[in-house]
C-alpha cells in the first residue's frame, strides 16, 4: 500500500464519517437467516422509533390507505408487505446515515440520490431476474455502490468538489486516482468494511467499475452490481452498448429481458422516493462534466511556491510571536501554532533547566499538570536528549528499538503513536525541544516539510530566548531594587542608633534634672529635635534616591550642638578631650543642618572609638578653599589614635554588612560618604601612626553675580 493511499484512508478515519445505524446492521443478519418471517421483522422495528413512525407514515398515506386509519405497527407491516418494509427501513437506513456526512447539507445531492436508488432498485430485480436468494442485500449494494463519493467529498471536500458531480466513467476512477490516490469505489468499499459483515457488500462496491472479463468467475452480487451500474448510468452510451450485453451474459441474462426490467425502473424510484421523502425534481436537469485533474504542478515552481509560502508564515508566526504578553502566553502561541500549522494532534515544549544538564516540561499547553514534573536528563542519551543536545530534527516511532523510558512516557502522555521534536536553537544556544504529536501516518509529510519546521523552530527559540532574556533582567531589576531596600534599611538603622541614643541618655539627664526641679526646657528642645530627626530617617526608608536638601547653616553653630549633645550625655568619656577652633569669621555652608549633624556624629563616634584609651578629638574650621573654580569651608574632624591600616584606608567609604574590623571602618563611613556628596562636597582622609583626619570641604553660598561663573563643583574624594 502506498504511503499517498495510508493517507487517505487517515484522513477518511479523521472525518469521523457516521457509522452505519444499528437496526441496519441487525436487518441484514435478518435477511440472511433464511427462517425469519414478519414477526422479527416487526420486532426489529418496534425498537427504532424513528423507523417506527416512517412505516406508519408510509401505510397512512394515499398509495396504501384503504378504509380506516391504520394505527398499529402489526396493521401497518401487514398493509405495507415485506418486500415494501424491507426497502423502507434499508432505504431510510441509508439516507439518514450518508445525508450527515460533512458536507453533504451544502452540496446538491438530488443526481446522486437518484442514481443510487435507481442502481438499488435495478439491482433487486435483476436479483429477482437471477434467482439470487438475498434481494434485499442486491437492493442495499446497488444504493450503496457510489457511497465512496460522498466519502470523498466528506474528506477532501476542495479536491473532490467539482469531480462530485462529474460523470460516473473509468475517467472519473482514473482522475481519482491521479489526484487523491484512491478511487471512490476503493472508498466505499473501504468504508463498507469497517461494518465487519459477513456479506459480498463490500466486494460489490470496489469491482462495479472493474473490467468484465475479470468478473467472469466473481460473486453474484458482484455481477449483479456491476450490470445495475451499467444499466442506469450508461443505458443511452452507445459505447457501452457492448459492455452492457457482456455484462447481461455474466449474469445469464438475455438483453431483451433487460428492456422490460428498465421500465419499471423509473416508476418504482419515482415511488420509492415519494414514500422516503426524498425530492428528486430536476434531478435530470443537473449537468455531468467530464471528470477533471488539474495539472501537475512543475516541481521545481511547486518547491519555489512552497519555500515563499513557508517565509510569509514563518514571517506571520514571528510577529504573532513578537505580539505576546509574558513569557507564559508565548509558549501557549507556540504550542497553538504548532498544531494548526503542522496538523499536530497535541504539542508540548521541554526547555533546558539553568544548569544545561535536562529538558523540563513547562506549564504551558495541554498536559500541563502532568508535565510540570517531567525531566529527561540530557547527560543519560536517548533520541530526544540527542535533537536537543545536537539540534537536529527527530521523528520518533513507538516501534523504535532506541526509545527509552521517558519516550515512552511521552508516548503515553500526548496519546499518540509518533513524536516530531523540534529543537528550539537561537543563535548557537539550544533552548529545549518542542514536540508534537501525529499519527504515523503523517510522519513522512511532516519529513517533506524539514525546512519549514527548522524555520518555525528557530522564529519560536529567538522568541522564547527575547523572554527568557526579559524574564532575567526583570529578575535582576526586582534583586536590585530589593538589595537597594536592604541596604537603605541598615543606614537607616545604623543612623537611628545615633538620635535613639542621644534620647536615651537625655532622658537620664531629664529624670536628675527634673528630681532636683531644675529647669528642663535645653533638654526638652534637644529631645524634640532628636525625636523629629527619627522620624525623617524612617521616612526617607520610602525614597531611594532622596532628593538633595539645601539650605544655609551655620557650621560652627551645628559643632556646638553635637559637642554638646556628647558632653551631656555618656557618648564622650572624661579620659577623651575634645577642642574646637572654629574661626571668628562667618561659618555658613551651602548645606542642610541635619545632613550635617549626621555628618559630625558618625565622625565624632568614629574618633571616640580609635581612642579606647584616651586621647585628643579636634574639630577645626580651616578656612576658604578654592577647588576647581568653586569656594568651600574646609571642616576638619581629626584624632591622635593609632591610624588606620593601608588596606583600611583603601576602602574606607566603601558599605560593609559586616560589624567593625577595626577603627572608623564601618558603615558609618559609608554613609558619611553619601551625605557629604549629596552636599555637593567633598570629603577625604588622612591617616598615620599619629592619628587620622577627616577633612570635609563643604560649599559655601555663591552670590548670585558669581553665580555664572562658577562651574559645577567635582564630587572627587580627597585622599593621601
């Protein structure tokens, strides 16, 4: 059997074509029992209503109404008669069965209907004529023997259209044959098949085209068959005159008896069709073309055809793509588009897990449940590790001695007999596979179609590497917005320390002052303005990048409330002696007195801390500096420690999660750093064995005449 003629028969089991009604199939083992009589024949009916209520309707009408109205079943069988009831319910069978074929409401059928009832009835009385004992099996054939067209038309309906109605001919067979690699009588017979009868049916219908001089020794039915089609589709074809008296004296019969039996012919169809309902007006009147087979295209236009129309869909499916929201809607284009354009039963995508070593099934699709766990290690081999690992087109078969377990897991899962995977490959990186699932059949199609998958398998990996790409920077994004959270959250914490401190210790303060009834009110101002600076550290936790503050402050005076807020409190130990030189001269900066303050604290705790045993904290006022064009005061925080360590040095401004390692390393420093840089000044240090200094330049209000000529100043750390 050819692959073309498997495919056809396919495609005939996917047009899901109605099967033949049960109360047909019983009356025909009726028929062949050569004792059945009326009363199971009445049984028979009794259990099909719909049959029920067609006897009825026939025995009331005006061909048989006699007297009264006939009401029962048993009246009704014994007013219509047996040969009348058996070709009713066989005629009824039949129409109700092949009049809901697709298609079959769309297209005229009052050619083929008359056709097929005039072969059946010609064929019961050449049966009769014979003396053949089962008429009623001659009277189905001959109504069946064309059902392999409407069988066609059901299944190809765009290549078989036109040759529906073409002329029924050894031309129609061999245009049939040419263009869908199956005759309608091979079609019909085909389908007689699948209803398992112990009968010739099926023998009859494939050979009523078939050369007379090859029936010689055939079946009766088949020669009954055969001379029937002749009869009433060639009767008035001078070039069939002989064919027909061949055919007459396979059967034994003499021409001249042939004549009488087509005059009644007529009649007995015309009746036929009135008690069955069947409209058969202008039935003549419908043309019969020749049949038709377009050209064969040329194959090397056909393939050029093929490769354009391949790049317009791959193009589409690109932008369909391209269309998706979110990585799980592409997967579910690309599986969609898959089935419709590759005519697979079912698709899913496997994708390399991060690691590279197995292909994971993704939540996307059908099966997605059963899938969302499935792995299939890439290092272990097998067919489908080897399409991904190697890039390369697979077709799987159940019947493979390679497959192993996890192909036959996918096997089960899709519920077929035959996988194409489609490596997924953007650049020089294999993705996954995707995998659809067909019949075996389709499989040498699909292998026609390499280019076309190759092409649709890359336009998917390069829209699911975009994805992926897009899924990794969001990740990255949301990591470094939460490490920016994190991070904003320890200075907040550290700084809160600074101003909870301060209030706690000023609250000792407040309770010796208040137990001695001493004035309050120094300490309950600096309570209030350490509470309120809390509260604006927590607040900026909302804002990530706060926007600078700017303001004039008084510096000398901000030195003087930090000295203050240390004496008072047990931040500065009596073994540690702090000096100010702050110049007589105007102290104002270009800075914000809070920023400031934060400054001078985390210095001022810093110096303490180098000086576990005791020692010198100074905080002087250096003068005006001119850097790069621009005017700062120069404020320095210095101690007489021991120094810092080179390696220290080098990263001093740098955030660490880490407690202290040694003296002023720590966060503090860090943001120290930040605040004076969102001053627009400038900070840096100088460390020896004699101790270390912190020198902050901070700018000074510009007049607005200067103001023009005055660059904006570098935000570049001093540091020696």
């Amino acid at each position: 059997m050819h692959q073309s003629d498997q495919d056809i028969r396919n495609r005939l089991l996917i047009a899901r074509l109605p099967a033949m009604p049960q109360i047909l199939l019983m009356l025909i083992a009726h028929l062949q029992a050569d004792d059945a009589g009326m009363p199971e024949l009445a049984a028979l009916i009794a259990k099909d209503a719909g049959m029920t209520s067609k006897i009825l309707g026939v025995a009331n009408s005006s061909a048989y109404h006699r007297q009264g109205k006939v009401v029962s079943l048993e009246q009704s069988l014994v007013s219509l008669g047996t040969d009348m009831i058996k070709t009713l319910v066989i005629s009824e069978s039949v129409f109700q069965t092949f009049n809901s074929f697709p298609h079959s409401g769309s297209t005229d059928l009052r050619a083929f209907w008359k056709s097929s009832l005039s072969a059946a009835v010609m064929a019961r009385a050449l049966a009769k004529a014979m003396a053949y004992p089962h008429v009623e099996e001659a009277y189905l054939a001959g109504l069946l023997h064309n059902v392999g067209r409407l069988a066609l038309l059901a299944t190809a309906p765009k290549e078989y259209a036109f040759n529906f109605t073409a002329r029924d001919d050894a031309a129609l067979c061999a245009v049939e044959q040419r263009t869908l690699q199956i005759t309608h009588a091979e079609a019909g017979a085909w389908l007689i098949e699948r209803w398992h009868l112990d009968s010739f049916l099926a023998d009859s219908v494939l050979y009523h085209h078939e050369p007379l001089a090859r029936l010689e020794a055939s079946h009766p039915l088949i020669r009954i068959v055969r001379l029937a089609h002749l009869l009433c589709c060639h009767a008035d074809d001078a070039d069939e005159a002989e064919s027909i008296a061949q055919a007459a004296s396979l059967c034994a019969l003499d021409v001249a008896v042939l004549d009488d039996l087509a005059g009644s012919v007529a009649r007995q169809v015309a009746q036929a069709a009135q008690h069955l309902g069947i409209d058969l007006a202008g039935a003549d009147d419908i043309a019969t073309p020749p049949a038709y087979a377009p050209p064969a295209p040329d194959p090397v236009q056909q393939r050029l055809s093929d490769e354009v129309r391949n790049m317009v869909l791959v193009s589409e499916v690109g932008q369909t793509f391209a269309r998706q929201q979110g990585e799980s809607s592409l997967l579910e284009a690309i599986t969609r588009s898959a089935r419709i354009l590759f005519d697979f039963d079912t698709a899913v995508i496997l994708l390399q897990n991060p690691t590279g070593h197995a292909l994971v099934g993704v939540a996307a699709g059908e099966h997605q449940h059963r899938l969302a766990g499935f792995s299939i290690p890439l290092a272990k081999g097998g067919p489908l590790a080897a399409s991904a690992l190697e890039c390369q087109l697979a077709f799987l078969k159940r019947d493979m001695p390679a497959l192993g377990i996890v192909e036959e897991q996918l096997f089960r899962i899709l519920g077929t007999d035959s996988l194409v995977c489609m490596p997924l490959v953007a650049g020089q990186r294999s993705l996954g596979v995707l995998i659809g699932g067909v019949a075996a059949w389709q499989i040498p199609a699909c292998q026609k179609r390499e280019g076309f998958l190759r092409a649709y398998a890359s336009q998917a990996a390069t829209a699911l590497e975009t994805a992926i790409s897009a899924r990794g920077l969001a990740r990255r994004q949301l990591d470094h917005v939460a490490e920016e959270y994190r991070e904003a959250s320890r200075r907040v914490v550290h700084e809160v320390n600074n101003p909870l401190s301060i209030i706690k210790n000023y609250l000792s303060v407040l309770d010796h002052k208040l137990e001695k009834q001493e004035p309050v009110i120094g300490e309950m101002a600096i309570l209030n303005e350490e509470i309120d600076r809390v509260g604006q550290l927590i607040g900026g936790l909302a804002d990530l990048q706060p926007v600078p503050a700017s303001g004039v402050t008084d510096c000398a005076r901000v030195v003087d409330d930090v000295l203050r807020l240390f004496r008072a409190t047990d931040f500065l130990p009596p073994k540690i002696e702090v000096v100010t030189r702050m110049q007589d001269a105007p102290c104002e900066v270009e800075a914000d007195a809070g920023m400031l303050k934060q400054i001078l604290l985390n210095l001022l705790k810093n110096a303490v801390e180098a000086l576990p045993d005791g020692g010198r904290i100074e905080v002087a006022n250096r003068g005006h500096v001119n850097r790069d064009r621009r005017l700062y005061l120069e404020l320095c925080v210095s101690d007489n420690g021991a120094g810092l360590a080179p390696e220290v040095l080098a990263n001093l401004f740098s955030p660490v999660r880490s407690s202290k390692q040694g003296a002023h390393h720590g966060l503090g420093l860090s943001i120290v750093h930040d605040l004076v840089t969102r001053l627009h000044g400038v900070i840096g240090c100088r460390s020896s064995k004699s101790g270390t200094s912190f020198e902050i330049l901070l700018p000074i209000p510009v007049p607005a005449s200067a103001a023009t000529a005055l660059p904006a100043p570098g935000n570049t750390a001093l540091s020696s």
